[in-house]
C-alpha cells in the first residue's frame, strides 16, 4: 500500500513509500531502496535529495537519500513513534526534522553534521534561506543557526520581545 508519493521539484521523477521503503520512478528507471515501511517522503529543492520516514524495527526514522544512486547518506533517529515533522531547508542543503519526544535537529543533504539545536520543541520552521531555524519551547519563541549555534529567545510568554538583525 502505498502510504505517500511526491513529485521532484522537475516533475520528472516520482517518488513513494510503501512497506518496502523508499521507491523512486521515472521512465528512465524504477528503482527501490529497502528501509521498512515508508509513511512520509519530501524531495529537496534542488531534487538532489530525498528524505522518508520508515519503521527501523521498532523505531521511526527519517532516511536521507541520494536520489541520483539511490543510497542511503543518514539516518536521523525519531523514537518509538513517528516524526512530528521534517522539512527542507529552501536551498535543499539540509534538513530539519522534529520527533514526537520534541527533540529538533538538523543534518546536511550529504548526511553531515547531524545537529541537535534544541529538546522539549513545539513546532519549528525554516527561516529565510534556511540558515536560521525559529522553533517554539517552553513558552517562547528562539532563533539559531542551523547548526544550532548562537540560539536566542526573540520572544517569551511574559512578552518580552527583541528584534534581531540580518
């Protein structure tokens, strides 16, 4: 059964998840990378990359792919349940991806620098050309750098508010 299907940002190439995993199709060829039973996939922009989510054993698991081979480049560990979210950055460089637990991290297309900004996460968005990333916590609102550096509360549940510059 197929669980999710999604267009490369070309619209040459498709790609679903089903209970074998990660399946990519297009006339040129028809491929399926293994991974357990799939339940969301998103393409980078750059149609470079896929990402899925899968059942590892008794974990779910965001997978990242290399859509060109197709081989597995990272495998970000959400827990006993599925991920809340994952999205990519707009340049198509990295992802970010939210587990059920809260925990909210970030890792490059080519699998490197899996990066934990921040734990206890409510919702989490891409800012800009996605080099920041804005995530909810504890009632307020931070800002970091996609490596999870310099994280800054620009807004908190007593409404203090600070501005930050470009």
């Amino acid at each position: 059964m197929v669980e999710q299907l999604r267009w490369s940002p070309t619209a040459l190439e498709l790609a679903y998840v089903d209970q074998r995993g990660l399946n990519l199709w297009s006339d040129a060829r028809t491929a399926t990378l293994p991974g357990g039973w799939g339940v969301q996939v998103s393409w980078a922009a750059d149609g470079r990359h896929v990402a899925y989510e899968a059942l590892d054993g008794f974990n779910w698991t965001a997978v990242v792919v290399d859509a060109a081979s197709p081989r597995e480049l990272l495998r970000i560990p959400g827990g006993n349940s599925t991920l809340n979210a994952f999205a990519w950055n707009p340049r198509g460089s990295r992802l970010l991806a939210m587990t059920r637990s809260g925990a909210l991290q970030t890792a490059g297309a080519d699998g490197s620098r899996l990066t934990t900004i921040a734990t206890h996460v409510n919702g989490s968005v891409w800012l800009g050309e996605g080099d920041h990333v804005a995530y909810a916590t504890d009632g307020h609102v931070s800002v970091a750098s996609a490596n999870g550096s310099n994280a800054t509360i620009v807004w908190s549940g007593a409404g203090d508010v600070r501005f930050l510059r470009p």
